[in-house]
C-alpha cells in the first residue's frame, strides 16, 4: 500500500467514524447539550414542503429569502418516502457530504495534487456539529466543489453548476471569480448565464413567488454573530439602550444606529466586490490552483463583510478551502487553517454557547471577537496571497525584485 493510498483510506475511515457519530446526534440517538439545532429542518424545512407541494413558494413567510431551486432541496427528503421528513433529511446531507469527501479524493490523485483537501473537509465538518446536518448548505457545498473541480477540464460544466449552486444559494455563482482569462471564462461565463437565465424563467412560470428572494432581505438589520454586531456587543457593556430578537430568521440587533451599521456593512461588501474587480482586471497569472484560491478568497470576502453571518456559513469556506488544498502549489494554507479554527469555535459560540453570544456576557463577547477575527485574518491574508500569486509585478523578495510566480510553482525572484 502506498503512503497517498494509506492517507486516502485514512481518511475514509475518520470521515465515517465522525458522519456516523453526526447522524447519532442529529437523530437524537444521542443527545448533546445547548439548543435543539435540528428544529429548523423538522419544523421550518417541513413546514415549506408542504408549501410548495401546493405548488407555490412560501413567499409570505418573511424567513423565505432563498433562491427558486432552494425548493429542490426542502423537497429533497420525499425521495426516501420509508422515513419521515428530518430523518430523511439527515440521511441526504450525509450522502452530500460524502459526495464531497469523494470528489476530494479522487481530485487528491496524480502530480502536483494533495489529499490535504480531503483531510479539510473531513476535520472541518464534524468541527461546526450538528449544524453541519442540519441545513441544506451542505448540499450546496457539494454543487459548488463539484463545479470548481469539474472546471480544470470542462469549463461548461463548471458553469452550469455554478448556475444551479447560484439558484440554491446565490454564492456560487462567486466560484466563477478565478476562471482563467480567454476561452474558459467565456465558456464557463456564458454556461452559467444561459443556464441561470433558463431556470429563473423556468421556475418563474412552474411556480408563483420565484422571484420573491430578491427583496427578501432588504429590510435585514444587523444579527449577532456578524462583524459588525461586534460594535453592539461592546455598547451594551456601556448602556447601549437597544435589544436581541428574532427578525427574518435570525438573532438580530435592533435599536439605535443598527440601520447605519447594517448600511457600512453593506458598504464593506460594495468594497469587497470592487477589490475582487480589480483584482479580477490585474490578474495574469492564472495557474491549476487559482480558481479555487479566488473562489475562496471571494467567499470570504462577501461572508465577513455579510450583515449575517450564519454558522453553516462555515460550511461554504471549510469546502472551498478543501478544494484549494487538493492542489500543492495553493497559497492558501493558513487562510484554511484559520477557517478551520473559527469553525470550531463557531460550534462553541452555537449552538454551545449561544445564550452568552444573545446577552453580550464576557463568554459570548469573547467568542464573537475570536470567531471573526479569524474570519478577517483568513480573509486579509489570502486576498494579499491571491494578489501576489496572479498580478504581475505585485510579488517582490526580501530586496525589493519583483517576483513573477509561474503555475505550479513556488515564487522565484525574476532573473535569478
């Protein structure tokens, strides 16, 4: 047995150990302590699927804010009629994440490749918990790593993917960002849009309230868990006179100057996506790694500047960095590492610790601060990494020479 297939069966093995104990937990074979995370899929979920089984989307729920084939998903557990909805549920979301830990694998073999990324995804799913299960984010992790994967031979596919994550959950259609200059972005680009296009019309005619999503979170304020809660969690150790409650979803402040809080993170994302055109119009050297490294810088990017930074939001970064890590030449090693410990402690801030995070105590002000000062630690140093590795000229050694990176290699000074 060789050391590669050794790692491989390795992984295997901790990846069933752990989904196994992920299942025993989600279908209360074993109870754990903090809130009952799975409600959302037994109640909220179950409640939408017999919504749209009338044939309309659940538009006047104001907790809808998703894109039309999210409905695949919330209709996905009648494809095992023998167990009820959750159960069902659950068991989809383990075959997805074994989808994952596959493509991984198989992307892992031949030169210049690494299991590194499989190893990711098998250590960073069990580190967010239950919550991994009980969403469908993990499903559309899958659509999104298939498509990066599927891009280094077939850009038409990576499109077309790309589309289908975008219409689950509109971050996908990020994974794009990288494709190389020329013929593959055309490709992938215009697969992408004809695609979209077809399927927005499509469901818009199938079903009334396609289109609903696009104002749904408009009048969206500030929830606890996201960068910029950070500034109410400090004032209320100072009589800051607003409050917590449940809005669109989610744990949210509401009170004095979260409207224009709420609007600088809005303007931190427009920001965001100007670096990312830029960075976009600088870039030349586009090597076996960059669709992947720009794909991950970009979600993280959108999610640390969100007005709403969810936990299995982590799912989306902790599978993008899996597939950076497939490739030996990605520069982004530490960003991973980083996403990996905030993914941890995203499970310890919720569902563990979330009445601290919800009271803004010391325990919850604390989690908060570690959790997303990885996030922009990650965030910081892979857009610079993702910079330096593709814009001609931006690289420069120890003296001051400029540094010309080639494709699947380590960054040398020009000329020596």
């Amino acid at each position: 047995m060789t050391g590669s297939t050794g790692a491989r069966l390795a992984a295997a093995a901790v990846w069933a150990l752990t989904r196994v104990a992920l299942l025993l937990f989600v279908t209360k074979v074993i109870t754990l302590p903090g809130p009952d995370v799975t409600s959302d899929v037994s109640v909220i979920y179950h409640g939408w699927s017999e919504v749209l089984k009338t044939g309309t989307y659940p538009e006047s729920d104001v907790t809808w804010q998703y894109p039309p084939l999210a409905a695949l998903a919330i209709l996905s557990p009648a494809l095992l009629p023998f167990l009820d909805y959750a159960s069902a549920f659950f068991v989809l979301a383990f075959v997805c994440d074994g989808l994952v830990l596959a493509l991984l694998l198989y992307a892992g073999r031949g030169g210049g490749r690494s299991v590194a990324g499989a190893w990711v995804w098998v250590a960073g799913v069990p580190l967010l918990g239950t919550t991994a299960y009980a969403r469908y984010d993990v499903m559309v992790t899958a659509v999104a790593v298939a498509a990066l994967l599927a891009g280094l031979r077939h850009p038409r596919v990576m499109g077309v993917l790309a589309a289908v994550g975008a219409l689950l959950k509109v971050w996908p259609a990020l994974i794009l960002a990288g494709t190389a200059r020329g013929r593959r972005t055309r490709l992938a680009w215009t697969a992408a849009a004809v695609t979209a296009a077809g399927l927005l019309v499509g469901c818009a005619v199938a079903m009334p309230g396609a289109l609903a999503f696009l104002g749904a979170q408009r009048d969206r304020g500030t929830e606890v868990e996201s960068l910029g809660a950070l500034i109410f969690h400090v004032a209320r150790q100072f009589g800051w006179q607003g409050r917590v409650e449940l809005h669109y979803g989610s744990m949210e402040f509401l009170g004095p100057h979260v409207p224009l809080v709420s609007t600088l993170a809005l303007g931190l994302s427009v920001l965001a996506f100007g670096w990312l055109l830029v960075w976009r119009l600088r870039a030349r050297d586009f090597g076996a790694s960059t669709p992947a490294d720009a794909a991950f810088a970009a979600v993280l990017l959108f999610t640390t500047t969100s007005r709403v930074i969810s936990p299995q939001y982590m799912l989306w970064l902790v599978g993008l960095a899996a597939v950076c890590l497939v490739f030996r030449d990605s520069r982004m090693v530490l960003p991973a590492g980083l996403v990996l410990l905030a993914t941890g402690i995203t499970q310890w801030e919720f569902p563990l610790g979330f009445t601290h995070v919800v009271t803004s105590d010391a325990t919850g002000v604390t989690l908060m601060f570690l959790r997303n000062g990885l996030l922009v630690a990650a965030t910081l140093i892979a857009c610079r990494r993702l910079w330096r590795r593709t814009v001609p000229g931006a690289a420069r050694d120890d003296r001051g020479s400029a540094v010309r990176p080639g494709p699947g290699r380590e960054a040398e000074p020009v000329g020596s």
